[in-house]
C-alpha cells in the first residue's frame, strides 16, 4: 500500500471533502500558469509557496496594483513589473515544480503587522482531540511572513493579539470558539487518512472582520514557540500529550 503523501497539497485536497471546513479554506491550486493568472483576477493578490516545507521558506506574495501592474514580495524586498509575462518569468526562476498558488488572506494586524495564529490540536492513544494550545506570530516589520525566524517577528497570547489588533468589534470569545471548532473539524477529517497522527499544528488566520481560515497544516509542529509565551503552562501541556 503506498504512503499517503503529508504535503500541504494533499491535506488541502483531503481537508477540502468536508463540507463542514469547505468555507474556511483559501482557494488553493498547483502552480500552473493559467491557474496563477485566474487567481490573480479573482483575488488581485495571491500567496506562492512550496508545498513540502514549512517556515515561511519560499513563500512569496503577488499584488496586482492596477492593470498590467504588479508588486511581487519576498521576505522584506518588493520588486515592480509592469508586463505580465516577465513577472511570470521572473516566479518561474524563483518557484521549482512543487509550489502551490493560494488565495491571499487578509491577514488581521497589530500595529501594520500581519498575524497569524498557531493552534495545536493533540489527542493521547486511543483517545480524542483536545486543543491544548493556542498563540499568535505576528511578523517582522516589512515581511508577509509570519514565521518568526525569517521575519523577526514576534510570539504573542491570542487573547493579547486580537486586542491590539485592527479588527472591528469582534467579540473575543467568538473568535476563540470558532478556532476552536474549526481546528477540532480540521483534526478529526485529517485523523480519518492519517490515523497515526497525535499532534498537529494548525495554522490559521483571521481578516479584520472575524473570519478565521485555515492556512496550512503541520504534523511535525515546533513546540518551543510555546516557550515565548509568558504562560508556561500551555507549553507544558503540550508537551504531556506529546511524550508517547
């Protein structure tokens, strides 16, 4: 029997036969030409990254400012095109066969910061999910990314992110309840196709208005961010479900 692939790629595909989790995932395709200029008309900006790493590696950002004009982000340098097919050139040197080309989130923001959310979902043999942890990476000054490493961003408690954030009236406990059940569905239709699994990293983000998405999900999650969070507690939760 062969071994199901773990790339972002498959586990949107798998994540995307739930019609409970259907609404929360970015439109998501293969990096094909003609899928990358429909995107871009549909979304005017659009995220490309490798479906096999994780940590920002790779990850670039397309907007188009105006017609035939575009900005291309990578890590904190911004490159201009104003011909479509040399921009298109240009990501081809940059991307090799295995990158996927997504529907940009809006990413909620603290201070001009973009954030995301890192939420762990974690079950003990032959027992059910828990979430066991939740935090927010908000990124370095002039990088999309949020991973902290690359970016110099820094880790924040979700409650301390959403308040000093830029979303509208959006009630706290809404939000946490929804990544909750979210990431819970997310664990659940994933466990049916990787039944091994115990622990995940379920990265997710929210726009200005509330609503929550799920960027991608990691089976192998580096638990130390949970360190620079000053509730030490969460960490050592994490790490009790983890242990075999």
């Amino acid at each position: 029997m062969t071994k199901l692939s773990t790339s972002k790629w498959t586990k949107y595909k798998l994540l995307k036969k739930s019609a409970q989790l259907q609404t929360y995932l970015p439109e998501t395709a293969c990096l094909k030409e003609a899928a990358f200029w429909r995107m871009i008309k549909s979304y005017q900006e659009v995220i490309i990254k490798p479906t096999g790493s994780y940590g920002g590696k790779g990850v670039i950002c397309i907007k188009e400012i105006a017609p035939s004009a575009y900005e291309l982000h990578d890590g904190a340098k911004k490159k201009n095109f104003q011909n479509p097919k040399e921009l298109y050139s240009y990501i081809k040197k940059l991307t090799g066969k295995n990158f996927l080309v997504q529907e940009r989130i809006p990413l909620a923001t603290v201070k001009g910061r973009p954030f995301d959310l890192r939420v762990m979902v974690q079950r003990r043999p032959n027992s059910s999910w828990h979430v066991t942890g939740k935090l927010a990476k908000v990124a370095g000054a002039g990088f999309i990314v949020t991973n902290i490493r690359r970016s110099s961003g820094k880790v924040v408690s979700v409650d301390e992110a959403i308040k000093q954030s830029n979303m509208n009236n959006v009630p706290l406990n809404k939000i946490l309840t929804q990544l909750d059940t979210v990431a819970l569905r997310t664990a659940a239709q994933l466990h049916r196709y990787y039944p091994s699994i115990r622990t995940m990293g379920i990265d997710m983000g929210i726009d200005s208005r509330g609503h929550v998405k799920i960027i991608e999900v990691n089976f192998i999650p580096m638990l130390s961010l949970f360190l620079k969070l000053k509730d030490k507690s969460i960490f050592r939760l994490i790490r009790s479900f983890h242990k075999k």
